[in-house]
C-alpha cells in the first residue's frame, strides 16, 4: 500500500492510465473483430471497409503505445493479406 502522498499520487495516475489503454486496446480489438467476421462471411466488399476503418484504429494505438508500432504494422498487412485473399 502506498503511504507517501507521490506514491498515492502515482497509483492514481496509473489507475486512470490503466483504464484508458483497456479502453483503447478493447476499442482496436473490436475493429479487427469485425475485420475477421467480414473475411468469415466472405464478402470482399465488406472485408475491405471494415480493414479501412480498422488501420488507423490499430495504428492510433501503436501511436499512444497500446501495441508495438511493429505489432500493429504485422496486424494490418496479414488483414489485409487475408481480405485480399477472398478474391481469389
């Protein structure tokens, strides 16, 4: 438990911190969801608009730290190998 009032402080900050990256990293998540159930149900149209909404949201959350910005850039290209794909 912390006793000092910086260390106090501190767990508050990282509480408040805590939730927000939980929000943004749930928020990414459910982008790449609808992604992944568009290339379930097969229909390219749909795979795409879902993958142009999805990577600024995987990218914004490599960009406030919430996935590698490597990790993000692997996440949107294998969608977007995947939605291609259905095509052929």
């Amino acid at each position: 438990m912390a006793n000092t009032v910086s260390a106090k402080k501190m767990t508050r900050k990282i509480a408040k911190r805590t939730a927000i990256n939980r929000s943004r990293r749930s928020r990414m998540r459910t982008f790449v969801r609808k992604v992944e159930e568009a290339i379930a149900s097969g229909d390219q149209g749909e795979a795409l608009t879902a993958l142009r909404a999805a990577e600024p949201e995987i990218m914004r959350a490599a960009q406030n730290g919430i996935v590698h910005k490597n990790n993000a850039s692997r996440k949107v290209s294998r969608l977007a190998a995947r939605v291609k794909a259905i095509a052929a």
